[in-house]
C-alpha cells in the first residue's frame, strides 16, 4: 500500500503513511547509467469496470479475501455486521470491492500512461526488469481499501482520487509546458510496480530481505488467536513471516512487524491502522509469539530502539516489501539527497544491479 507522491483526501496512518505531494528533482537520469537508444514503449493495460471486478473478487486461486478477519471487514465496510458470519462478510466484502471498481476515463488513461512512458528510458537504464514488465490498472472507488494505493495480482489498484490527482496534474502541467520535466507520480507507480514484481518473483527479492535488511523467514509464522482477529491483512504483504533479530539494533530476542487495529466495534480504515513489533521467539518447535496477560507482547513499531534508523527509510517498514518498495523507488528515481549513504544502501545497489537487470 502507499499514499505517498501524490495529494489524496482524507488518510493518515503513523508518518510512514502521511500524504505528500511528491515534488522531487527534475534530473529524471540523475547518477543513471546510459538509457538505451532505443526503448521499447511500455505495455499498459487498463482493466474495465467487469474485468476490473471480476480481477478483484473472482481471480483462479486468489484467497485474499478467505484470510481476512470480521474486525477488518468491519473497517473495509464501515459496518459492525451485527449478527453476520465470517464466511458471510468474506462474500460481503468481495462483493462490495467489486461493486466499487470503475471505469478509467480517456484522461486518466493518457496521463498514467504518459508519466510511465516518460519514466522508460531511466527503467532501461537503471532496473530494465521494470520495462520487461506490463503495468496494470484497476480504478476502485475511494471508499474501497481505504482509499489507498494498492496492489492485487499483477494489477495496481488505483482509487479515484489518485487518478483524479493524476489526471488534473497531467492537465496543468501540459498547460505550463512542463509535462516533460515532472516527476510527480512517478514514485507512486515505481512503489506499486515493486509489489507487483515481488508478488511475480517472491524468490528474486528474498535476499534482499534477509541478507541486506536482515530479516529471517519464520517458517511457519507462529499463530496467536488474539493476533489474527486485530490484524490488518496488506494486499501487498499479506504474509506474516518475517522477523528481524534485535540483535542488529543492539537489543536481544526476535520482533515480527505486523499491522493490526485498534479493538473498536467498527476501527476507521487506515486511521486505526497500528503498526506494532510482535515480540516472537524461535523454539525447538518452531516460532512462538510471546504473550503477556494473555495477548501477544507488542510495542509501536516506531519505538524500538534502533528499528526506524536500521532501514534507508523509516517509511512503511512494517514489512519487508514494503521496505523494499520504498527503497527501490529511490534508488531508480535517485530523488532524495545523500540516497548512498542511507543505512543499507551499498548492500541495496549490489542486490539491485543484479536482481532488477
């Protein structure tokens, strides 16, 4: 998920989710090494209303839906569901983001396209995987997913007032004469094609995790019954087995992140989103989550010592992929200053060089 690059209405969770309107450097090449002459036009599809919602709620295989928990469909539709199963709201849910997709408009379609076209020789030049790679979009209505940037399958989900947003900065720039120069929205969509890709290849970007940002692969994930109820599954990192060993931040013991919501009958979507710390410990059976008075031991993610400063970007690092997601986008783009000397970052450069080619 990510709400960053662009002006959006009405979200805020902790600072790694606060709304900004993206206004980095315009040297789109700066510290890239040589585009190709010739690169070939991106491949970009935008689903249909049916397509859209038939790609949300009835995909082969697909169980995002079968493993989300009453509370947060209680978020996703804003109702206590009084009296309905959880195999009632599952359908509920599914049901109401496939009422919730749209259709793109012409000018949406052409702004998106032309901030991706644009972006295509610095992909060639700098993660060629990109430009291997087709772009899909779905539009879903701003009550949908919180209105929040996301991903599902090989497709992006855009709600309305990210392509809205797109749309009219595509017009006012095209009427000052600096359509070519812009790079908003561009980390946007370099972020939600990241979690594509890592969805297409989880193999290729887990040496990124362990060996550069130093989580381990909990295999399985330890359950916790408390913990499953108050979770907030992310479409674009809904597996929960990863773990990082506080002794690389100078603690003891294991932390899993994790995201999960406040105990409210209807929690607010992302307002009472919580990103915590699950205190987990490895056993000679397997992975544990340690409780305390009976719930999982937890802190707000942000408040272990030395975690936010361990990553190049204390930004959504509740997850390896989105870590991953927000350090990629950066180091393609190279709009931030002193990117190499961020934590992590030459271990970053050598895994990209290789993985993104």
């Amino acid at each position: 998920m990510n709400d960053r690059d662009l002006a959006l209405p009405d979200a805020g969770r902790r600072r790694l989710l606060q709304l900004a309107l993206g206004t980095a450097s315009s040297a789109l090449a700066a510290g890239a090494r040589a585009a190709p002459a010739d690169v070939a036009p991106p491949r970009v599809t935008f689903m249909t209303r049916e397509a859209g919602a038939a790609a949300l709620a009835h995909a082969p295989g697909d169980r995002y839906y079968a493993t989300l928990g009453l509370m947060e469909i209680r978020a996703r539709l804003q109702s206590p569901l009084a009296g309905m199963s959880l195999a009632d709201a599952r359908v509920a849910v599914a049901e109401a983001d496939a009422a919730a997709v749209l259709s793109f408009t012409d000018e949406e379609c052409i702004a998106i396209r032309g901030v991706i076209a644009r972006m295509q020789p610095l992909l060639a030049a700098r993660a060629p995987l990109y430009v291997r790679t087709p772009w899909s979009f779905i539009k879903l209505d701003d009550r949908a997913e919180g209105g929040m940037p996301h991903t599902r399958g090989p497709h992006i989900v855009l709600p309305k007032s990210v392509a809205d947003a797109m749309a009219k900065m595509h017009r006012e720039m095209a009427e000052a004469g600096k359509l070519a120069v812009t790079p908003r929205g561009r980390n946007l969509l370099i972020h939600e094609q990241t979690h594509v890709l890592e969805r297409l290849d989880p193999a290729r970007f887990e040496p990124l995790f362990t060996d550069v940002f130093g989580f381990a692969r909990m295999a399985p994930a330890p359950a916790n019954a408390w913990l499953s109820a108050h979770r907030c599954t992310n479409p674009d990192g809904p597996d929960v087995e990863w773990a990082l060993p506080l002794e690389k931040i100078g603690g003891s013991g294991w932390v899993m992140p994790d995201v999960i919501l406040r105990d409210v009958p209807v929690p607010r979507m992302p307002q009472d989103f919580l990103a915590v710390g699950i205190d987990v410990a490895k056993t000679a059976n397997g992975w544990q989550v340690i409780e305390e008075g009976g719930e999982p031991k937890r802190r707000d993610l942000g408040r272990i010592p030395g975690y936010d400063v361990h990553f190049p970007f204390p930004e959504e690092d509740f997850h390896p992929d989105e870590i991953a997601a927000v350090t990629l986008a950066h180091w393609i783009l190279r709009d931030v200053p002193d990117l190499d000397a961020k934590p992590l970052m030459p271990g970053v450069d050598a895994w990209a060089k290789k993985a993104l080619a």
